[in-house]
C-alpha cells in the first residue's frame, strides 16, 4: 500500500493556521492530539479511507462511549473514556487526511459538526442512565442527563446560528470569536472570568468523559453512586447558566454586526 510520509502528512494536514487556532482546537489536541493524530491518517491514507469515513469513525466512537457509560461500574468508565481519546484523535485525523487529499468539502464541515452534536448530547444522556443506576426511561437522573444535553445542543446551537445569521443579512463571514469581546465592561470581565475557569468545559466530551472517570473512582471507593449523580446535576446547572450566559454575550458582542 502506497502513501504519504508522515513529514508530508505533517506538512500539508498541519499547516501553522491549523495550529495556531485557539477556539477550534480542543486544548488537549494541542497538547497531544496533534502529535498523535499523524499516525492515525498515515493508516488511514495507506487503506484508502476518505475524510468523511474517518469522520464517520469519531462520531461512532462517541455514541458509543455515551452507550457503554451508560452502564454502571469502573470498567465502563474507563472504556467510555479511552473512546472519547480515540474521538479526539480521530477528529483531528480527518481534517488533517482532507487537507493532504485536498478532498475538503462542505459536507466533510457539516459531518464533523453534526458529530460533536451527537458524540456529546450521547455522552451527557449515558450520563443520566448512569447516575439513575438501572437502565430505565424513568427517573430523575435520567431526565437530567437528558435536559443537559438538549441543554448543551441549545449552546452549540447559539454558536452555530451566528454564522447563519450574518449569511442570511448579507454580511461577511465572522471572525475568531476571541477578537470581538462583548461591548460591555461588565460582559467582559464576566468572559473573562469565564475563560479563566473554564467551567463550562464540564459538558464538553472530552472533559466529561474524564470526569466521569473520576466520579466512578470515587463510587468505586465509597460506594454508591454519589459522585456518578452530583455530576449529572452540576452539568444541568451549568448547560443551562450557559445557554443564558452565551445567548447574552453573543447579541452583546460585535458578532453580528
């Protein structure tokens, strides 16, 4: 099987613009994901697999880490979390096997972000079964995974109807998120406390997945599904001050203008 060298996936799937993005990068992708991810298109190239294939595979191995979480014990816990490292993995793979292909498409965009729609509201939902301890349509926990995770949709949802917005009036394309603040002094030092403490990455799938992992340790030690189910509640409260908190900072900012 003929392909490319890794210095030439390095070089074309990685191109300095892909690095130095801060939003769309997951932080954990910077620190390792990219260094591995190479390896995983190499593979890929080699057995002839297209993006939106390697894309179908991380969305994959995020429905099925919410699926294997839902069932309670370590095991399942450490098993939902390697998947989720596969799904980072994978996720920066794709992009990467596009750009040295040059086969980037609008569907390949839709695909990558319909999957973290699936992998993560999938991982929040397992979370709820988790937390409720037997896997029942019934009961409270389960209905908080649930709303967390319509919840958490809700703000990618306000995210992604930015762009949509701005094509629908006319105007040009956004820019990074980053360089239009909200106009307020208030809102801005709100973001930025924000941005400090990172809080609302507690829904996010990879964060999740690891904190789920911690919780089932500390079950695991104690007993009972304690920690499993103070985390299903602290992902409502924050998936829904969020929803709040991003809707208000979006319209209070430059975004759409």
């Amino acid at each position: 099987m003929s392909g490319p060298s890794l210095a030439e996936l390095r070089e074309k799937g990685q191109p300095q613009a892909v690095l130095d993005r801060l939003n769309d990068e997951h932080w954990l992708g910077r620190l390792y994901g990219r260094k591995l991810s190479p390896y995983a298109t190499w593979v890929f190239a080699r057995l002839g697999w297209s993006p939106n294939a390697v894309t179908a595979a991380f969305i994959g191995c995020g429905i099925a880490a919410g699926v294997v979480i839902a069932f309670g014990g370590l095991a399942t816990a450490v098993i939902g979390a390697v998947l989720v490292q596969l799904y980072l993995i994978l996720d920066c793979s794709d992009g990467e096997l596009a750009r040295w292909s040059n086969r980037k498409s609008a569907a390949g965009v839709y695909l990558d972000g319909v999957g973290h729609y699936l992998a993560e509201s999938a991982l929040l939902v397992g979370l709820g079964f988790r937390a409720q301890g037997q896997l029942t349509v019934a009961g409270g926990y389960v209905t908080a995974g649930l709303a967390a995770a319509l919840l958490a949709m809700l703000v990618k949802a306000e995210t992604d109807n930015v762009v949509v917005a701005r094509a629908k009036a006319g105007l040009p394309a956004g820019h990074d998120d980053a360089a239009l603040p909200p106009s307020g002094a208030g809102l801005a030092r709100a973001r930025k406390l924000a941005s400090v403490l990172r809080i609302h990455r507690i829904t996010q799938a990879v964060e999740l997945s690891l904190l789920i992992l911690i919780a089932a340790i500390v079950d695991a030690i104690r007993g009972g599904l304690t920690a499993t189910r103070v985390l299903v509640v602290a992902c409502v409260v924050v998936a829904a001050a969020m929803v709040v908190a991003h809707l208000v900072a979006i319209i209070a900012s430059r975004r759409l203008r």
